[in-house]
C-alpha cells in the first residue's frame, strides 16, 4: 500500500505542469533545525527578530525560540500543559496561542487553546471549544472537516482554518471564530470557502498568518501559499495561489514585511528545514511602509547607531558613505544580523577623521547625512 501510494504522488507530480497550476515563489533555506525540533507544527514571531517553534503531537510541552537567521537562542519547558497534538501559534501583545487541536480522526472532545503569559512563559489559562456543527465522533466520511492545524490571531479574535479529510473530497475550507476571552465556547462558524476539488493532500491547510492590513492573511499547504486580500461575505473569498516548488510536510509558518518563513518537518534522514522568501509578488497588495532613518548623534568615533523604523523593512537596503571628494570610502547592504532591536550599527572605524556624507538608499525613504568621525 505505501509502495503504491508512493508511486501515485510520484506520476500526479510528473504530471502536474499538465493542469495549469499557479505561479511559484522562490525560497532560500536559511537554516537546518535543531534534530530535537524534528515535527515542526507551528511557529510565530514573538518580536522583530525572534520566532517562538513547537513540535507535533506526541512530543514535550515546550518552545523553541529562534531568530530569523535560523540560530538557536533557547529552549523553553512549559508547567501544566499536556501537548496531546500542538498544530499552530498565534500571538497578541503579551499572550501566545498554542493550539491543542489536531483532530486526524475528527474523533476528538478535548480540544483547547493554552493561553501563555510571554513575560513568564506562565499558563494564564485554557480556551476549551467544540464545533457545533459536527455530528459523531467521528462523523461521516463525508463530513471530515474537523481536524485542525492552522490559528491566527487577528482583530481580538483567534481564527482557526480547518484541514478537510471528506471522502470523497469537495475541497471545502471552513473558517471559525473564538472569543479568546471565553474559557469554554462553540466554535463560531464564519465563512465556508471553495478551495476547489482534486488531490486532498493539495488543499491541505497546515498553516496560517495575518497580513499587512487587517483583514489579509496567508494559508499554508504541503505545495501551495494561498494570500487572501480579504475575507469577504458568505461563500466569497478572493485568494492568490503560489506554488512552493515541490510537495513536503511544510507546517509553520510566520510572517514579517518583506519576508516569510515556513519550516517542514524532517523526513527520513533528511532534518527539518526553515525556508525564507520575499514577498515582492504581493506588491499589487503592499501598502506603503512607515519607514525612515535617524540619528541620535552625528559624531562617532569607530561606529555609528542609526535608528531605524520598521527595520524588517531596511533588510537588503543599501547604504554608502561618501567622503568630501564624492568617492565612496564605504558601503554595505543591510542584513538582518547586523540589526539590533531597533537600531543599525555602522563599523566605520577605517573612515578618515572629519566629515563624510552617509546615504541610506530605501527605495521608499532616501536619507543623506552628514556625519562626523572625531
């Protein structure tokens, strides 16, 4: 059974320039996952440079926090939480989201939402929730749509993107509602939405993340990144869809403007990976970032801080310095390692004594000063 299984994935992707998917996006892999981080099941930034990650069902109860160069920062064990299946992340403020929902065999009466304090990594508390519509543990085969591996929290609200195993397969993606305030509540269902028939494995959802606006958000598959400009009325749902390049376990995912990151879980002896791409293809859909550049003091000595707004949004920038001459004496793109909370620092300690112009070329936001090595 699983040798033919193996063979049909094989011939359906021989074949799939045949059915006109969507345009792909291209992604790097930016790092290999720690071995103990083997089922990554969800993740989601807890500030500009770090990403809190959980493993799957079945594993300990415990975070993983990594910055967005793939390094290792800190291994987090959680008191009074049981990860019977953890499948998704989502934050608000000082409060992460861990989803207890994965429901394979749609036969589950326990699922919850822990509540976790970000200051202490303490319990707050627990979001008990049902989904009123389901009947039987388990239901039909042609009434599976109650597993669950992709939260976001958006607007006061948690909402949660169901992953559909109907038999046959229809394709339908229903979207619910949590108060997070309410320790024990139906699940609100908001919208149902046509993601259209075929392979199910394909129209899996494993993730999700808002946007830049409030009301668009990403969902994550196996294969595709669907972006959903908004959720409109009953039935309606305008989205875009993009091919990741080949199918695998891919399960978190996290969003900062310009970049996104997914991860997929290791498979055989191949280990986890976390991949990053930039969203230049969303640029019908970008709002114009707040973005600028200042000083605190023009004078340095060996380097110069420069504070940045939105400094996610300067990664890949580039920046010069000019000496009085007009000839460039430095210059550098900005990366994400060289930034510090909100701020840049500039190595200059080989620039000449004196004054120099230094040019901070965002496309958006060009900014020139005058600078000057004591």
């Amino acid at each position: 059974m699983v040798l033919m299984r193996n063979l049909l994935w094989q011939l359906y992707f021989l074949l799939s320039s045949w059915f006109g998917f969507a345009q792909g996006i291209e992604s790097e892999v930016i790092a290999e996952l720690p071995s103990d981080l083997d089922e990554c099941s969800g993740m989601v930034f807890i500030d500009d440079f770090r990403m809190a990650m959980i493993n799957d069902g079945g594993n300990e109860p415990e975070l993983f926090i990594i910055d967005t160069n793939g390094n290792f920062i800190n291994r987090i064990k959680l008191r009074g939480i049981k990860n019977t299946d953890w499948e998704s992340l989502a934050i608000a403020e000082d409060e992460l989201f861990i989803g207890d929902f994965g429901n394979n065999n749609n036969d589950r009466r326990d699922l919850k939402v822990y509540v976790v304090s970000t200051n202490d990594w303490s319990l707050k508390r627990s979001l008990k929730f049902y989904y009123p519509e389901q009947m039987g543990f388990p239901p039909d085969k042609d009434q599976l749509y109650y597993d669950l591996e992709a939260m976001l929290y958006r607007n006061d609200s948690l909402l949660l993107f169901t992953k559909n195993r109907s038999e046959p397969f229809d394709g339908l993606l229903k979207v619910y509602y949590l108060n997070p305030q309410l320790k024990e509540q139906a699940a609100t269902l908001i919208q149902e939405i046509d993601m259209k028939g075929g392979l199910m494995q394909m129209k899996w959802i494993t993730g999700a993340e808002k946007g830049l606006h409030s009301n668009d958000f990403f969902l994550l598959g196996y294969q595709y990144l669907w972006y959903f400009p908004e959720l409109k009325g009953e039935g309606k749902a305008d989205f875009l869809r993009y091919n990741l390049g080949y199918f695998s376990q891919k399960e978190g995912l996290a969003f900062r403007y310009p970049n996104l990151y997914f991860t997929e879980e290791s498979h055989f002896t191949r280990p986890g990976k976390l991949h990053k791409a930039r969203l230049d293809f969303l640029s019908e859909y970008q709002p114009q970032q707040a973005v600028s550049a200042s000083l605190n003091n023009k004078h340095f000595k060996d380097s110069l801080q420069v504070n940045l707004k939105n400094p996610a949004a300067y990664e890949g920038v580039f920046w010069q310095v000019y000496a009085k001459d007009g000839s460039t004496v430095a210059s550098d793109t900005i990366r994400n390692k060289y930034l510090n909370d909100q701020s840049l620092n500039l190595d200059l300690k080989k620039l000449s004594r004196g004054s120099h112009i230094l040019s901070i070329e965002h496309p958006q936001a060009k900014q020139v000063f005058i600078i000057y090595k004591d």
